[in-house]
C-alpha cells in the first residue's frame, strides 16, 4: 500500500493507496463505478447535474496545500481513495490488544464486527445526500449552493472511502455489502437506511444547517472514535475523512449564525423588542427565534439516538477488541483497558432520571454522548453571543438529554426539554411549544424561494463574513446551466 502524500490521478479513482498494483481491488471498484455513478445522477442534488461548481477536490493528504479549487461538474468530480500518511511503528491504543502492532489485515476473530462498523459508517454518507437532494431548488444563495454540493461531493467520497476497505479486506462479503450500500435509500419504506435519523426529510435549509450541525457532529465524534482503531486502514481512512468533515459543520455552524444574525437585524429595523412575538417577526419575512429553538430540539434528539443505548454490550466488545476507541482516545489518561473503571450514566430509576456509576467499558456510549455535548455546546455559545451583541434577550439551549428519545433509557417516556418527565396527555398538550409543528414548517417552507444571482441573498439570512477560497461577495460559484 502506498504510503503517498499525494494522489495518483492517473487512473479512474484517484488513490493513494497503490491501486495500479493491486489489480483485483482496482478492477472491483472499476466494476463499482458505473453503479455508484446512476445512483448520483438518480439519488444525487436534482437539478443540477450539468452545472459548473466550484468545488475543492483533494489532490494530497499532507497538513498543508491538501486541496484545490476549480469548476467541475458533479458527475465528473474525482471521487477517489484518500488514507492519511501511515505511522510507522503504530501500536493499538486501547483495549485487550493494547501495545500490539496495529493491524494491517483484518484480525481473523473480529471479521464480523469490523464488517458491522464499516457498513454501518458507509450508509450514512450517501443517506445524507439522498436526504438533501432537492434543496438545490430553493438555495438563498450561490454561496450556500455551492457548500451545499461540496458536502454532497464529499459524502460520495467517505462513501468510497468505506467502499474501499469492504472491497480490498472482505472479498465477496465486501463486494455484496457495497452494493447494498446503493441499493438501500433515505426514507424508502422497503430498504431505509439502517440508522433513523438518516430516513428523516431535510425539507428546507433550515433542517440542513440543523442537520451539518449537529448530526455532521456525531459524524465527526463517530470518525474519530474510529481513527483510533488498532485496525489501520480504517485508521488512516477515517483521520483523512476529519479533514472534511469539518468543513460540513462549519456549513451548518455558520449557517444558523447567520440566520440568527438576520432575524436580530430585521427585529431591530422594525422596532420588534420581544423574540416571542413570532407572528409579527415572521411578517419581516425571517425566521422567529422560538422556531429556530424547536428545531434545534429536535435535531439534537435525534442526533442523540444515533449514539445508541447508554449502556451497550456491543460498544464494550467493539472497544476491547481494538477496532473503536474514545473520542481523543490518544490523549486519555487513564490504563486503556477500563476493565476496573467506571462512568457516570443517566438512567431512569422508580421513575426518576437519576445519575448512576456503570462499568466504564459497558458506557462507552454514553461517554462519546457526552463528548458531542460539550463539543455542541460550544457551537450553541457562539450563535448565542450574536443574540446577545444585537440585544435581543434570547438564547438558544439545547434540551436536556432525556428529552424526545426514541433509543435507549428514556425513549419509553416523555421528558420535556428540561428533563421533567410527564404523561402522555400532559407531553401532547405541551408538545408544540419544544418541537416544530406543521405551521412552523410550512411558514419556514414559504420562505424557500431560491437566489441564483451571484452576490445575492435571500432576505432571512445574511451574507457569510468571507467567500470560499477567499472569493469577492459576487463571485459566480455555480455555473447554472440552461
């Protein structure tokens, strides 16, 4: 495998991982390739398939100069095979293995378990295309246009990125499990995806900032628990993909800061002193902040399921066998094995939410939950301090954990966004005061009217502070064709 900085883009698929030399991989993922591509051009951004965009494609994996920028039609973006510069000497960081060689096979005895990881990662990236594929009709602006597709382009590529280790490690179960991964769609009620927040519509852009920002985080909490992995393939796989990754979540960080900054200037101008009076904000023609707090609710509950169960069997063998760590595992102090260790979970106890120290291996869940709060958190605190520089006596939160579950401890009962839990008649009564209702989107989906001039932008969000690859505010990112 090499071991290159830079990408060979001589081939179909641009790699750095020696393809020319490994002829059985490269003719799978050559036999791959026309299936990946109809599934772009039927599941992929509608509309839009013959436009000029302005995307960055990466043409190294070195700290610096790793990308450029230029035109490029979707189809014809080089997807391709990217793995972070190898470690020489690497040994596993955690778990029963600890201080072995990193493995550069699959280790026979977690075949299986290693597959399950793989997989399940795969279908979430070309799930959030899927889920996105129409909002390029109702882009506020070229700017957003072209994000929007840099994210979807991405997503191809962590798509092949997964693609990649099914197809070289797992022979015909990898082959097969590939073409699953095309066959199975966002919200197809015979072959949904396999995690749920990924069958649920982004209808407007409100929901895709949401989503970039907080369901893009558990991405990128979920990437580096993996880039710790004793496996080092899919190490080095997923230490590349978190050089993307975060340029997904700044869409949706900067995206809702905007929107806020819109509505707080729009308030201002009409003299409007109190956030909640959302009728007579939403006559401005920008999004009321109640509104924007209700869907914060909800996709922060629903990002919060894809953590799976608090306390977890699975997560505990996962992290014993040296296939998946703890977010920043490599700077953890403690023994690496969490044999003796416990953690502080929230359970629901005699109908109580209560705080109860579990086996440390057996809530790794939980931990990496907690970690994508802290990191959300500090997101949340930049948007607030936009509110709180305009004067508006308003501030976002996120709702407690408990709150609208629908996996693990609290997903048999109601919690509000305080973590009171409630009956069911008292949870329908208050239910549209924490979660959007259908007025709420429709009102949100009134204001979806797309802004293709360049230099243009809708009327509830407000410019970005710098264009993309520092480009002027009228710069022509997406080349419509007609």
């Amino acid at each position: 495998m090499s071991d290159a900085t830079t990408v060979d883009y001589d081939g179909l698929i641009p790699n750095n991982v020696g393809l020319n030399d490994d002829a059985r991989v490269r003719r799978a993922l050559e036999t791959w390739y026309p299936g990946y591509l109809d599934w772009w051009r039927t599941m992929g951004p509608e509309g839009f398939q013959d436009a000029l965009v302005y995307l960055r494609t990466a043409v190294g994996v070195g700290a610096e100069g790793w990308a450029r920028f230029g035109y490029v039609k979707m189809p014809e973006y080089r997807w391709g095979v990217l793995l972070a510069p190898k470690s020489e000497g690497r040994t596993i960081p955690f778990g029963a293995h600890k201080g072995e060689p990193a493995w550069q096979e699959v280790p026979g005895e977690y075949r299986a378990m290693l597959r399950r990881l793989l997989v399940i990662q795969g279908d979430t990236e070309p799930a959030s295309v899927e889920q996105q594929r129409h909002l390029g009709a109702t882009a506020p602006s070229q700017y957003d246009l072209r994000n929007l597709f840099q994210v979807n382009v991405e997503e191809g590529r962590h798509l092949w990125a997964m693609v990649y280790l099914l197809q070289k490690y797992f022979g015909r179960d990898g082959r097969e499990e590939s073409e699953e991964l095309l066959r199975r769609h966002s919200g197809d009620p015979d072959t949904p995806r396999m995690l749920g927040a990924f069958n649920e519509r982004t209808p407007d852009w409100l929901s895709f900032f949401m989503f970039t920002f907080f369901t893009d985080r558990d991405g990128k909490m979920q990437l580096h628990a993996l880039a710790q992995s004793g496996f080092d393939p899919l190490s080095r796989t997923c230490r590349f993909m978190l050089t993307e990754e975060a340029h997904h979540m700044f869409v949706g960080e900067t995206g809702i800061q905007r929107i806020i900054q819109r509505t707080c200037e729009a308030m201002r101008e009409a003299g409007i002193d109190d956030p909640t009076d959302v009728e007579r904000v939403r006559t401005l023609g920008v999004i009321d902040l109640p509104t924007i707090q209700k869907k914060a609710n909800l996709h922060f509950s629903l990002t919060l399921d894809l953590f799976g169960s608090e306390i977890s069997t699975n997560a505990a063998n996962v992290f014993n066998a040296g296939l998946k760590g703890r977010y920043h595992e490599d700077r953890l102090t403690d023994d690496h094995r969490l044999l003796h260790d416990t953690y502080p979970v929230l359970r629901l106890k005699d109908g109580a939410v209560v705080k109860e120290e579990v086996p440390a291996l057996s809530s790794l869940n939980m931990r990496l939950r907690d970690d994508f709060v802290a990191d959300t958190e500090a997101g949340i605190a930049r948007w607030n301090r936009v509110l709180e520089r305009a004067g508006i006596e308003f501030r976002i939160r996120l709702p407690h954990v408990a709150f609208n579950r629908r996996i693990g401890e609290f997903a048999a009962v109601h919690a509000d966004t305080d973590g009171r839990l409630s009956d069911d008649a008292t949870w329908q009564a208050r239910k549209a005061e924490m979660l959007p209702t259908a007025d709420d989107y429709r009102f949100v989906q009134s204001l979806m009217r797309p802004m293709r001039e360049p230099g243009s932008y809708s009327n509830w969000i407000a410019p970005p502070r710098a264009g993309i690859d520092n480009k002027p505010g009228d710069f022509e990112y997406v080349k419509i064709a007609t």
